[in-house]
C-alpha cells in the first residue's frame, strides 16, 4: 500500500459521503442508508483514474460534541484515516446548507497540514442549487457534484488525480486478499488489531458493529496481505433490518474475492451450524481455508483438548480434515501472529503444481489398489491423469465412461491425491473426463 496514494472521505454524518464512495469507485461496496452511523470504520478500496492507482477511504460521520461510545470511537477513527492520507476530501450537503460542524472539521483538516479538496455533494442540478454559501469556510472554492446521478463526479476525480503525490512504480499490487469471516461477536475485529498492533478497526460489545468489509493492507515477510474484515454472517431469519441484509451479501462478496479465507469461530462455543454453513461457502467456492479458534484462553483444557475439538468439527465436515486449525486469543495475543506464517503456507499449497507424470504414476498406484467399480455390460478404465489448475488445485483423470464412475470412487482418488500431496488449507478437485472426447 506505501506505493499507492491515500484519499480519505470526511465530513459529519449523512453527507452523502458512502454514496460518493460508490460513485468515485464505481462499484456500490459501501453500504448506503439514510440511518446516521450506518458507516463504522475506515472503509478502502482501490480506485484508478486518469492511469492514477490511489486508495479511497470512506469514513463515518464526524460528530465532535458526542460523548457517545460509538461517536467516541468513530472520531478516533477519523482522525487516524486523516493521519494516514496524503489528500482528504471534506464533503459537505448543499441542500442542507452550511452547518456549524464543517467550519470545526475545517479547522481539523487545516491543522493536518495535508493537502484537501472541499466537495459539495448533493448538487443534483447546479443551477437550482446554491452551494456559494461554503465560500465563507475560507476553504477555497467548493466543487460541486451530485453523488446519486454522477454530474461533476468526472471533474472531481480529475481534480484528485492533479493533486495526488507522485509515486515510484504503477502502483500495481499481486496482494494476497485474506478475508476475515465468521459469526457476529466472535472478535474479528480484535483479531485484526492484535494482529497488525493498532487499532484499525471499531471494536465493541454490541453485535454486529462492523457492517461493510473492511479492507486492510499489511506487509509480513516482503508479500502483501489485503485482510478483509467482514460483518458477521448470521441466519437469514435472524436478518431484521437492510443494513443487515446488505452486510451478508457484501460478506459473501468478500469471500468471492479473496484468495483465503480465516474463519474465526468462539472457543467457548464450538462450531455452530452456521459457522459450518460460511466454512462450507467459502470452500465450494474455491478458496483456501483456515479455522482460527478464538477465545482460547477461555477455555477449559488439557493437552488433548484441541485435538479433541478438530476431531468433532472434522465429524460434522469432512472436508475439515485438510484444514489447518489455530488456536488463539484475539485478547492476550496468544498465536494470533502465527497465522501470518500459516495463511504463507496455505498459499504455497494453494499454487503447487505437480508434474504430469507423478500425477500418472499416482493414478496407475491407485487403480492397482482399488478398481474403479464396473458397470454392467461396460468396462471402466482410468487411463491417465494431470494437474490442470492451481489455486484452488484442480486434478482432470481421463478415462472411456467418465459418466460411469462413482462418486465414492471419486472421494478414494480425492484422498488418495491429497495422501501424497497434501494441498492443506485448499479445496481439491477432481474432474472426470473423458478421454479424446468431452467432459
């Protein structure tokens, strides 16, 4: 991320600002509602313009005479997102007109001593819409734009563009995106703070605090991680309002564009049936996967109590048998670092090719030990095998009626694989083909 330019997103609450997030990125990732508050935490994502990489930071609205926990927490926020920026972007409502809080946040950004734009938003139809009143900030001359229908939102880009610092390189980044998934309330977000050692993301008693995803950058051992915080998946029926629906649609996103997935399930708990229906999600589709055990510390234990614990989950899901556990406390720091080291290894399992010809001389072992069984009237042959996709890994096994073999048969060839090369953390797949012929 050090290569890329930060431009944050400030203002007091409902200024329009997650909808400007949207427009300026093109994409509707961050969650729009007209509730106060409905943004928590800085919120980034990657935008480009103008062949220009930079990082766009949504942050909640400002309120600074609150002594609210939540306002409390979301001003500290905001003041580490302007800590971090290189160009801040103070948006404020025409419509509603000038209001005593954005001469405070002025006063903020001018002690930041960073470079900034002043944006004023909801100015659907410029000429029926008076925004020279924000003149009087003192703040230079207010760029008008409409987040809802775009107008303007072109200028606006090409006025941040002009004013980001030059950097070395494109900016490009391979960064390994890892998201943070689970249950609410089981300490994500905790998880991510303890990891990177500062407090990025609100943390709070109350469920369900974190709403969007939530992308962190972070460097371990020369790669780069994207970690990506994601809102609690609940039960559908327990879904009670549109934030919530929209935080589980967005969760499931995250998981579609992540490489790797961590979910993190309580302790004291144990594996619930949803924690197993979002392990599942994440592995169907394609992912690699890691089951972090938060709340340890909390746990009565003695030193079989851990291999006890996969034992039961592997009983509920198979699949969880090829799945490295970690057991932590988001609280102490117990092992939270050592998932750094762990989520490196399940990446190099996730890329590992094998040769076409171990893969041969591991099918010819496995048909000598077993037959696949035969259909009446018609002969099953296997006759050769190869690696066809990394990450996840994909074996194809060619044969005469690919139609024709069981899907138990399929499991014994799945294990048989994964019993010579592991591919730990990572979905395998086996393709049956048919051989000179289609699928």
């Amino acid at each position: 991320m050090s290569d890329i330019p930060v431009v944050a997103l400030v203002g007091r609450p409902n200024v329009g600002k997650s909808a400007l997030f949207n427009r300026l990125i093109g994409d509707d990732t961050a969650i729009v509602s007209e509730e106060a508050g409905t943004t928590r935490d800085r919120h980034f994502a990657l935008a480009q313009w103008g062949g220009r990489d930079f990082w766009l930071v949504d942050t909640g609205g400002l309120v600074e005479d609150s002594d609210l926990p939540m306002d409390v927490a979301i001003r500290r926020q905001v003041k580490e997102a302007i800590a971090e920026a290189d160009l801040m972007l103070l948006t404020v409502d025409a419509k509603a007109g000038l209001h005593p809080s954005d001469a405070r946040l002025v006063d903020l950004l001018r002690n930041s001593r960073k470079p900034w734009l002043l944006v004023a938003n909801k100015v659907d139809d410029p000429a029926s819409t008076d925004f020279f009143e924000f003149f009087n900030l003192g703040a230079g001359d207010p760029l008008p734009v409409s987040a809802v229908n775009g107008k303007n939102s072109g200028d606006l880009l090409d006025a941040v563009v002009r004013k980001l610092p030059e950097t070395e390189g494109d900016g490009k980044s391979d960064a390994l995106r890892v998201a943070v998934i689970g249950r609410p309330n089981v300490g994500k977000s905790s998880f991510i703070n303890k990891l990177l050692g500062e407090e990025r993301l609100v943390v709070s008693e109350i469920s369900g605090t974190t709403r969007d995803s939530i992308d962190t950058p972070h460097t371990f051992h020369g790669r780069e991680f994207i970690f990506v915080d994601t809102a609690g998946l609940r039960r559908q029926s327990k879904i009670d309002d549109g934030i919530e629906f929209y935080s589980s649609l967005r969760t499931r996103r995250a998981i579609d564009r992540s490489d790797i997935c961590l979910l993190m399930i309580d302790a004291t708990e144990g594996l619930h049936n949803q924690d197993l229906k979002i392990a599942t999600l994440a592995w169907e589709s394609g992912r690699g996967l890691i089951i972090i055990v938060n709340k340890w510390d909390l746990k009565d234990k003695d030193d079989k109590t851990s291999a006890k614990f996969q034992k039961e989950c592997a009983e509920k899901a198979p699949y969880l048998r090829f799945v490295p556990f970690l057991f932590t406390s988001a609280l102490t720091g117990q092992r939270v670092t050592k998932v750094l080291e762990l989520i490196l290894e399940v990446e190099q399992e996730r890329n590992k090719r094998i040769t076409t010809s171990d893969v041969n001389e591991a099918l010819t072992e496995l048909v000598a030990r077993r037959q696949p069984p035969q259909a009446a009237g018609r002969e099953v042959k296997l006759n050769y095998a190869t690696q066809v996709e990394t990450a996840p890994p994909a074996i194809a096994v060619f044969g005469n009626h690919p139609e024709l073999v069981q899907e138990h048969y399929v499991r014994y060839l799945h294990n048989g694989f994964r019993e010579k090369w592991g591919f730990h953390g990572n979905p395998l797949r086996i393709l049956m083909r048919r051989k000179g012929g289609r699928n």
